[in-house]
C-alpha cells in the first residue's frame, strides 16, 4: 500500500506474516514466533522505503493521467 494514509510493505509464508515494515517507526520488524529459527531480512526496510516512493510517484502519475478517478 502507498496511500497518502497507509503505507505497509511484508514478507510471508503460507499465509503467515514473517516480516513487515513498521514506517513509523522507522524499521523492520521481524513477526515469527519465538519458537522460530532466527530469520533475518538485512536491507528489507530500505527496500521498503524506496519501494514506497516508487509507489508514490507511479500513484501520482496515474491520479492525473487519468484525471483524479474514484477510489
């Protein structure tokens, strides 16, 4: 998501969540249980980040191209 509102980027598997990007908080944050093995996502975050603003900018483009449609 890269709403003006919302912006979420995560990793899962098997329809568990494994990682996510916490923008507020400014970091990733690892979601596996603790009885897990240990996982890492080293530059998850950072791709997250710039995978956000690519979103936005491709969001603003098409806003007016196609002249502000409904959501």
């Amino acid at each position: 998501g890269c709403s003006d509102s919302d912006g979420v980027d995560m990793y899962g598997l098997d329809g568990e969540e494994m990682w996510y990007a916490d923008f507020n908080k400014g970091e990733g944050v690892v979601a596996l249980p603790p009885f897990a093995d240990p996982f890492t996502f080293p530059g998850h975050y950072e791709g997250a980040v710039g995978n956000q603003g690519v979103c936005k900018a491709n969001l603003a483009v098409n806003i007016k191209a196609y002249k502000n449609p409904e959501e």
